[in-house]
C-alpha cells in the first residue's frame, strides 16, 4: 500500500501571515502542539510499550556525533532526530506548529519575533529547560555550526553574532527567564523583516541543546559535537541509552511535555547494509526504513504487511533535495578565509569556466533518472528545487552535447592524444577527484565518469563517510563532490547556503565550491528582507540565471523519499524526524 505526503510551497502562505502579524503586533495564531495529525489510520486504539526497528544504513554515524545543532550531515540528523526538540515544529503541510514555544508574536513589520517558552520542559538529565539554553544554543552551536541556520538567520539579524573563538555573544537574540507567572521569552531581532524565520526553527534546523553540560567546556563544534564522555541529552520524546557500531537504542522519556506521550517503550535504531534492507524489513527483523530503492520498491508495493510512504519532506533536513556537483573553484587546500576574501589562487582546472561548462556538456542525464535514482526523481531543472514552486525558474545546466564538450576543451588547451585517451595541457593529464558517499551519490559518480572518460576527461572516484566528507569543507582537499543538497521549504533555509559569500566558512555542507558573486549576495540579502512573495520569486529568478551562467555547481537530479514499514505500526509521521513521536505496534 502506498501513501504519499502531502507537498506545497509554503511561501506565500507564510508571507501572507507574516504581513498581518506585523501589520497588526498581535501574535500569530499557533495551534495547539499537542494534536497534530499522523499518516496512519487514526481509528485504531493505541497500544502502549513495545520496540520499535529503524533499518539505518551501515555503517552507523559515529559514536558521540549526534548533535543536530553542529552539523546538517542528514545521516546523524535523521538518526538523532527523536532526542531533540527547537522551538517551532513543521507539520505534514509544511505549516509552522508550536513546539517548546507556545505561542510567538511578530513585530516591527516583521523584524522582531517573540517565542513565549513553555514552562513544564525538562532535558533528559532532570534539567528544567531555560531562556538562556535557546539563547546559547544559538550563539554557541547553530550560528557558528550549522550550515543552513548559520548561513541564513546569522547575517540576517540586526548585529552580528561574535565569530569563534571569541566567547559566544549574539546580541540580537535576547532571553527573558520566567518570574512569578510571567513566562519565558526568546527574542530575535533582524535588520529587516525577516519571513523564513518560522521554517527554521525546528529540531532539524534548531536543535535546543542544555548550556549547563558545557560548563568550563570549549563550545560545541561539528568535531567535537559534546563534551568527552558526554552521552547526547535534549528534550525530545525519547533518551539516549547507548550508541556502538551495530546500534542506537533510546528510551521512552518518561517527563516529556508532549501530548500523548510516546507510546513505545524502546527504539533501536540498526545498521543494515543497503543490499540487505528490503529483506529485513519484509522478513520482520526492523519495522522502518528511511529509503527504498527502485529496484526494491515493487517487491515491497506488493506485499500487504508493508506500507509505502513516497513524499519531498524527510528528516534529518531532507525536504526538497537536488543531487548535485561542488566543484572547487580554487586550489586544494585553500583556506577558507583566504577564499572568502578571494586572495586564493584558482584551481588549476576547475578555475576556468569553459571546463565547467564542457563536463556539463559530456553528461547524457536523459538516463540518470533511471541510472542513478532507478526512477525515483526527475531531472532537476534548477538550482532551486521545483518543490519550491514560487521560487523555481527552469534554468538547467548546459544540454548534452559531447562534441560541444570537445570543443571546449579543444579551446581551453585541453589536447587529446587519441580516442578514449585521457587530454593533456602542458604535460598534465585532465584527471579530476570526484569525492561522495555510498548510494545514490556513488551511482551518480559512476554514470558520470563513464560519460567523462568519452570526452578524455578522467574521474577517480573515492568514497567516504560522514566525517571524511564533513573534514572536506574546512581543508578543501578535493576538487570535485558529489552531495545532497537539501533545499528545506524556502530558498534562505536551504539554498543561500551554496551561494553566498559570507557561506564560505569551512562549515559542512555550506558553499564548498567557494563561490563569491556580489551581485548573487545582494539578491539573497534583499529577498531575505521581502514580504512580497511575487517580488522574491523574481529576484530568486534573477538569482538563479547568473548561477547558470557562472557555473559553481552542477545541479542534476531531484529526489524523492520513498519509505517503508510494517502496517502492524501505525501513528507514524514520516515527514519528520519525530516520526515515532505518537507511533505504536499491535502485535
């Protein structure tokens, strides 16, 4: 049985509140955190206790990694998702719901929002939640760490943030703790309106984390994302009991605030090998899967014990992700301050434009689709996904065209020796590094030095994990990666972050081509600050026909989740990371 989620473009809708709320100064109506809606059949009474499987592929994020709110890398996200919680949720419609905030108000014409915090959160240690844990978790974590919210939120407020290592300060988020029965309150003040701000504020892109377990410790960082020894402690609806190469397994919170409270007991999170994963779950040894592959899906569409969810809205920050390719467009190793300013050197390859455009050209993506995906996506059509319907415009990247390849390379003094040998210009060989993960970045790797190799261009490829990966983004080691790139519902959350000047930080899965247009930058900046849904779909156009014609990255395939899991499970909510927030087993 299949069922697919419910997808829409949030922005103008978003906007639309946004202008009353500031038009008027009164809060923003939120409804209730406690009743959202499930995907499952809502008839059937829940059974409390039980475990729950995830099928997680292997091999397993690293032990003492998961900290949602100092790296975006979607594997520990998805994986640490039930611990935490931020201060707004987003439902199945892509709708902004109240989390640990109960209520929020927009003022200035919406340069100011106010969250009023709940008062009956504890972390899992027994720690009540504080003002002052969201203000730091921002200052110390998100805004230094995390590659969408510190590429978005950051150079939006009314003053900067203080950079590390300085000590974390950021004077445009102010907290206000409870006194007698006035509540707690959180305050973030932008240079100009700010409309994203409600979609980014969740357990994906704002991770609440407790300042006290950093006490005379350095803070957080995508290296050293807790304190040594220090087991992962939020406020989600389930702890963390242990972590090794085989599994994570977390608890029932037993304090949450959440309305009900989490129905299952347990849940083990296990490394399954890809290859392996569809058995398993056919067979009952896990109950979920985050991702089906296309040669599997028919197998398990057929079977009336699974149920198959296919949406553009994941976990772990995968909404709205397009398949991509980072060049480097400055020498391995460059440091990204000294790309930043552009005082680097260019790569000696990937530097010049015409390249770009020729290993465009060589690559025949009428049948990635089915090559790469086995038919689960499209062709994206785009830097921005087509998901985000208000702000996509078809801007692919160069057509297929092996013999205009040539002549490009021709003219760049790229000389080829002979059919199917490797070009050559002043004694060096074309020979690129392509770095990416296992899967479907792997499979893209494949079909794309296949297509190369025709035009004597030589792909090595080397695939890495999370953390090798990640450590690519501070030495710029590479020339060429292949990655997800994870859109959210709005352009700021997910897009500038590729884009932008001040997005060249060294900070994973932020602008690793190094890309640096200052007319790209003011168009980001002025649609940040626009109210004017129509007005922003333009200027994200105009955005989107320089970053075709400058080339930074390749922007080839648009994927869709397809997930998996037992009909004996129900309450499941598989657009979000608390997916078994209110799930339960009859069996």
């Amino acid at each position: 049985m299949t069922a697919v989620s419910g997808r829409r473009s949030i922005g103008l809708l978003l906007a639309v509140a946004l202008s009353a709320a500031a038009c008027s100064g009164t809060a923003e109506p939120s409804p209730d955190a406690t009743s959202r809606p499930t995907t499952s059949a809502a008839q059937v009474e829940p059974v409390q206790g039980g475990t729950f499987v995830v099928g997680l592929n292997a091999p397993l994020p690293a032990q003492g990694i998961l900290n949602p709110a100092v790296s975006t890398q979607g594997g520990m996200q998805q994986a640490a998702g039930l611990l935490f919680n931020g201060l707004v949720e987003i439902d199945e419609n892509a709708e902004p719901v109240p989390e640990l905030a109960t209520e929020w108000e927009i003022l200035d014409d919406g340069a100011t929002y106010v969250f009023t915090l709940r008062d009956d959160v504890v972390f899992h240690d027994g720690t009540p939640l504080t003002a002052e844990d969201v203000k730091w978790t921002y200052e110390a974590a998100l805004l230094r760490n995390h590659a969408r919210t510190q590429a978005s939120i950051g150079p939006a407020l009314a003053e900067p943030c203080a950079p590390a290592p300085e000590p974390p300060s950021c004077p445009s988020i102010e907290a206000v703790e409870a006194s007698g029965s006035t509540p707690a309150t959180i305050t973030f003040r932008f240079a100009d309106a700010y409309g994203p701000l409600l979609q980014q504020l969740t357990h994906t892109e704002g991770a609440i984390l407790p300042k006290h377990v950093w006490d005379g410790q350095p803070p957080p960082t995508a290296a050293l994302p807790w304190p040594e020894g220090q087991d992962p402690v939020g406020t989600g609806p389930f702890r963390f009991v242990s972590h090794d190469a085989s599994e994570i397994v977390y608890e029932r919170n037993p304090d949450y605030f959440g309305t009900p409270q989490p129905y299952l007991d347990r849940v083990v999170q296990r490394a399954v090998e890809p290859a392996a994963q569809a058995q398993a779950l056919a067979g009952g040894e896990i109950d979920w899967l985050w991702g089906v592959s296309g040669q599997d899906l028919p197998a398990l569409e057929a079977n009336p014990d699974i149920e198959i969810d296919i949406g553009s809205q994941s976990a772990g920050g995968s909404t709205n992700c397009v398949l991509k390719v980072v060049f480097n467009l400055f020498e391995r190793g460059a440091d990204p301050a000294t790309v930043r300013e552009g005082s680097a050197a260019p790569h000696p390859i990937l530097g010049d434009l015409a390249v770009r455009q020729a290993i465009a050209h060589a690559l025949d993506t009428d049948v990635y689709v089915d090559q790469v995906l086995q038919g689960n996506g499209t062709l994206a059509s785009s830097p921005i996904s087509s998901q985000i319907e208000f702000a996509h415009k078809d801007d692919p990247i160069p057509a297929f065209d092996p013999d205009e390849a040539a002549r490009l390379l021709d003219e760049a003094g790229w000389v080829s020796p002979g059919e199917g040998e490797v070009r050559t210009r002043d004694g060096q060989p074309l020979v690129l590094e392509m770095v990416h993960f296992a899967g479907n970045e792997s499979n893209l790797a494949t079909k794309m030095s296949q297509d190369l190799a025709l035009v004597g261009v030589e792909l090595r490829l080397q695939q890495v994990d999370g953390s090798g990966k990640t450590a690519l983004y501070g030495d710029r080691d590479f020339d060429t990666m292949v990655v997800s790139h994870c859109q959210g519902t709005d352009p700021e959350i997910g897009v500038r972050r590729f884009y932008h000047t001040t997005a060249i930080t060294g900070a994973p899965f932020t602008n690793g081509a190094g890309y640096s247009n200052p007319e790209v930058d003011a168009l980001f900046d002025e649609a940040a600050a626009e109210v004017d849904q129509e007005v922003r779909s333009d200027l994200y156009g105009q955005i989107q026909d320089l970053v075709v014609a400058d080339l930074p990255y390749l922007w080839i395939l648009e994927t869709v989740t397809v997930r998996a899991h037992t009909v004996d499970c129900q309450g499941l909510r598989p657009y979000t990371g608390h997916f078994l927030e209110a799930a339960f087993c009859d069996r």
